[in-house]
C-alpha cells in the first residue's frame, strides 16, 4: 500500500511533517522488502530529523538515501540467490 501511494503520487509522503517522514522512512528501511521505500522517503528528510528518530542508525539512512542506487546494488538481502533450490511445501515422494 505504501509503495502504491509513493509511486502514483509521491507529494503524497511530502505532505506527511517531517518527524513522520522520518519515523516511515526509518520504519521502511528496516524492512528488507521496503528498503527502497523507506531511502525514497528518507531522501526528502533531514539528517537532523533521521538522527532523532534512529540516532546513528539515522545518518546512516540519510547518507544512503543520496545515493540509493550504489546502497540497493550492494544489499545482499535484494539480491537473487543464484545456485539454490527454491523452498517447497511438498517434496516427499512415496
């Protein structure tokens, strides 16, 4: 839902006040599966607003969010996992 709402209007996270932009972006983030998310909307906060909500944690965020592109290439949690089998709920045969 929130991918949706960013991606057809993303003055939609800009019109939040920047201490919940700061909490959703860090909130984001912390989700492998909304760290994109989460950088798109740090990308609109302060440093001072991420360092208040997560501390050393927020200028981490902060300094990524100005270049997502290098930070999500590198996330090993994004990428495929080549070579391995993919997870079943049934593989006994008998």
């Amino acid at each position: 839902m929130l991918q949706a709402l960013m991606r057809q209007n993303g003055a939609a996270a800009r019109a939040l006040p920047e201490d919940q932009r700061s909490r959703l972006a860090v909130f984001c983030y912390r989700k492998a599966h909304l760290r994109r998310l989460g950088l798109e909307i740090a990308a609109t906060c302060s440093a001072r607003a991420l360092v208040e909500e997560a501390g050393h944690a927020g200028e981490l965020i902060f300094r990524q969010s100005r270049d997502p592109a290098a930070t999500l290439a590198s996330d090993t949690y994004l990428t495929a996992r080549e070579g391995r089998r993919p997870v079943t709920l049934c593989s006994y045969k008998g």
